[in-house]
C-alpha cells in the first residue's frame, strides 16, 4: 500500500523534476498525502474517500458550488483520490503519469461534486505557460457513463474574483464496458493541452466537476503540469514616425485631428513585435481629446503591427479635444503594459489663411525682362499664423525660369507696404524654390499681405503661351498672378 508521505526526488513514484522548466504546480500526482484505508471504501483499498482520509497537501479542494455540489460538509467529502496502480492499471498511460495517483471530482455521491483547485505563484507576467493534465471518466462503483468538469486559471491568488486567463469545459468520454480484474471498468486516459499568458506573478488554476446529477463518480484527475512556455519579451515603444519626445510632442491644434503617425515596438534586443494585436490607451489629462473610428470616440485604438514592428494610427483617428495641453499614449500587449509611451499635445487653435492669385496679369518676352507674379494671403482668423513653408512650382514645359536677385528670393509685403524677404533653396531641376520659416505678415482676421517670387521667359518659351506659376503655403496651394508669355 502506498505510504501517505510525499515522495521525494529521485525517490520511486516521484514526479519527474526539469530543473531548466520545473512544473509551477506542487504534488500535480495528487501524492501528498491521501489516506488508502480499506475501512473506508467498500470496493476497493486503493481509493481515500471521504472526510480526512483526502487530505491533499498543496491542493484546494471541496465543494463545487454547483446546484449538486453546495457546502456543507467536510471539503474532504466532495472528491475522492485513486492511487496510481488502480488507476492507471492495464491503461496504455500507465508509463506517462511520473506515478501520478488521481482524483474523482465527486465524492461521497450525488450531491457531492466538489473542485480540486492551486495557487500558482511566481509567474511571469506576459509569458505563457502551457497547462497539461490527464482525465478519464470514472471506471468503479457504477456502469461506465459520460463526465465533464470545467477547467480554469484566473489573475490572481484566489479561485473566485479573477479575470480569466483561459477555461474550458471538458467533455470526458465514458469508459469501455469491458471489466478489468479487480471489479473496475477498463481505463481510458486522455492528455490535454491548454495555455495561458500571465498577467501578473499570481494565477489560480481550478479543475471543477460539471457532471450530471445521478451520479457517484466523476471525472478523473491525474498529472498536472504547468510549465513555461515562451519567455516573456520586453517589448517597449521604441518611437514614432513623425518622429517625437517629451520636447517635441506630436502636435495638433484643439478641435482638430491629428494627422497619421507610426508607433514601433520592439524587444529587449531590438528585435520587432511583428504581426500582433496592440492596443493603444490615451491618457487624454484634461485636454477632452480622443480617438474616432466606427462612430464612437473611445479612449483606447487596436490594430496589428507590420514585420517590421510599427503600428499605424491612420490621419483623423486620433481627435484632439478643446483645451489646450499635454497628453500621453500608453500601449498594452496580451494584457500587459509595455515600457514608453507616446507624447502628444494640443495646441492652440489653428489660424487658417486663404490664398488668391495676385494682382493683375503680368507679361513676359522671351528673353526679355524679369516679372514678379505672385498670391494674396488672407487672414480668416484672428490668431497668430506661425511660420510657413512655402514652394514655388515653374508650369512644366513652358520656358521660364526663376531669377537670382542676391539669392533666389520671396518677397511677402504687408498691407502697409512694409517688405521682408526670403532666401530660398533652387531644386536641382530648376522647377522648384523652396522657403522655410516664412512669416506671412498677417495681424488679425481679415487682414492681407502678398507673395512673389522673380522669373523670366527663355528664349526657347513656347509663344503666346498664358501659365501661372504654383505657390504652396503650408497645406493650402493657389495659381500666381496670370502671366503673358509672348514673342
């Protein structure tokens, strides 16, 4: 008869120890330390049944909390435990189980179906860990017949209360009709696999009787295991694109959408978090931003990252509310929070401007004099416009060409005649001047300045010809002053 002592490593009937990946749960062979007492159970020794004669160790144990499972009685009366020569005798398993002993989810008959459930401690959290355990539908004391439990690991230290990690109700075939010497029916023993990710250092992991009223025995329990599965990654926001910081935070002015951006994610080496589900969670402080899909406004946006690790906010998802302020993205992964986070802001409101051509027409000669088309710049609010970027875009093919004046200059003039010039950038094309940190000279709404730029006609300029020139002014684009190209 087996001792009720807990065996120990190496010992015969030990579980199996993996010092590089040990089994996260203590006496998954159900060995420490039932009571096999002939007294107790009429139809064989080998099963502990009832009261104290369980008496399992490093397991939860009683009663289910189903209709035909209340508490009650002694936590002992709802499961029975099965030592390992009964239970695994003529089974094909037999040399699968590291000398497992099992459990039968009900007790001392119907109206005793009870849960066996452990703490599982030390986790890792975003890592999976792979469950493993046995089950076979009971084989004495009663026909062979259909069982089914409910397996489950929650967050947290207890078995109620937790969010749910993973669960499954098992439906356990019924045994073989054929007997057995020792008056039992012949063993059936199923391996299953599960998985979960952690959550934080705590789990609980529960095995709970679901079988129908009517019955004495349950399903059967043996070799459980929890192993880790794949190490947790310390996957962080390692940028964006537009690139941003604390100093530098993506920016759009209140009442506004932002326009799109990148996030990346990567790993402790750098490596990328590729093709996963991410959400983003705004932290929108008191600025009443938000994001916008769907006809909602929510606070939080998932999508799945590229191979290369960037996830992408599309122009507009991302709505800035009406104050003025900072505000931070977070980013969560299998229920874990990620390292860094997303500075944003938003700004003041944005002053829009329009633009015209300006002025009248202008003639050009081939070869002949230089002339200053140019736009009109309208003030449509009465915040300050901040300072632009500006292009200026010859008509393709039609002969003319910017002229250095000291520079390829901008002139903006404001409506009381007062001047200031650019110097700007000539495209290797020649088509194309480029300006930064243009000031527009606007002072209120309604207010007015104007822009030009010097070009001529060459000598190859296709006549009569009537173009424009292209000006671009931050986002918004107009056609110049009309120009007369003749012979």
């Amino acid at each position: 008869m087996p001792s009720n002592t807990p065996a120990q490593p190496g010992s015969a009937g030990a579980p199996v120890v993996d010092d590089q990946n040990p089994n996260l749960v203590k006496d998954g062979g159900f060995q420490a330390g039932p009571r096999f007492n002939a007294s107790e159970c009429g139809f064989s020794q080998a099963v502990a049944v009832g009261g104290d004669n369980v008496r399992l160790v490093y397991w939860d144990y009683g009663a289910s909390g189903n209709s035909n499972g209340q508490p009650g009685a002694n936590p002992g009366d709802y499961i029975d435990v099965a030592n390992h020569e009964y239970s695994f005798a003529q089974s094909d398993a037999e040399g699968e189980v590291d000398g497992s002993n099992s459990v039968d989810l009900v007790g001392r008959g119907n109206g005793r179906h009870g849960y066996v459930g452990q703490h599982l401690a030390g986790l890792i959290p975003g890592a999976q860990y792979d469950v493993t355990f046995w089950a076979s539908s009971p084989w004495y004391n009663e026909p062979p017949h259909y069982t089914s439990m409910h397996y489950s690991v929650t967050d947290g230290r207890v078995r109620e209360g937790g969010k749910s990690l993973d669960s499954d109700y098992i439906a356990v075939p019924q045994a073989r009709n054929d007997p057995i010497p020792g008056g039992s029916w012949r063993r059936q023993w199923k391996q299953y696999r599960k998985s979960f990710i952690a959550q934080s250092p705590d789990a609980y992991l529960a095995f709970t009787d679901e079988t129908a009223d009517g019955y004495w025995t349950g399903t059967m329990l043996a070799c459980v295991a929890v192993r880790l599965s794949a190490p947790a990654h310390d996957y962080r926001v390692a940028g964006t694109d537009p690139a941003s910081s604390a100093d530098a935070p993506l920016t759009a002015p209140k009442d506004s959408p932002f326009g799109a951006f990148r996030v990346r994610f990567l790993d402790e080496t750098n490596q990328p978090l590729s093709g996963q589900d991410v959400t983003l969670r705004l932290e929108p402080h008191s600025t009443g931003s938000h994001f916008s899909y769907g006809g909602q406004a929510p606070l939080t946006y998932a999508a799945k990252t590229d191979a290369g690790g960037w996830l992408t906010v599309p122009a507009g998802t991302l709505q800035a509310g009406p104050q003025e302020g900072p505000m931070q993205i977070t980013a969560r992964f299998r229920g874990t929070d990620l390292g860094g986070q997303i500075d944003l802001r938003v700004g003041a409101a944005a002053s829009r401007f329009a633009l015209s051509p300006g002025g009248t027409p202008v003639t050009l000669t081939r070869a002949g004099e230089t002339r200053y088309p140019g736009i009109q710049v309208r003030a449509e609010s009465d915040g300050a416009v901040g300072p632009q970027k500006v292009r200026v875009t010859l008509p393709s093919g039609r002969g003319l060409a910017f002229v250095s004046e000291g520079g390829y200059q901008l002139t903006i003039m404001d409506a009381h005649f007062a001047t200031q010039t650019y110097t700007g950038v000539l495209q290797a094309d020649g088509q194309v001047l480029a300006f930064e940190g243009v000031y527009l000279a606007l002072h209120g709404k309604g207010s007015t300045s104007a822009a030009w730029v010097a070009v001529k006609a060459l000598p190859d300029a296709p006549v009569p010809a009537d173009v424009t020139l292209t000006f671009q002014v931050g986002d918004q684009t107009s056609p110049s002053t009309l120009i007369h190209v003749r012979p």
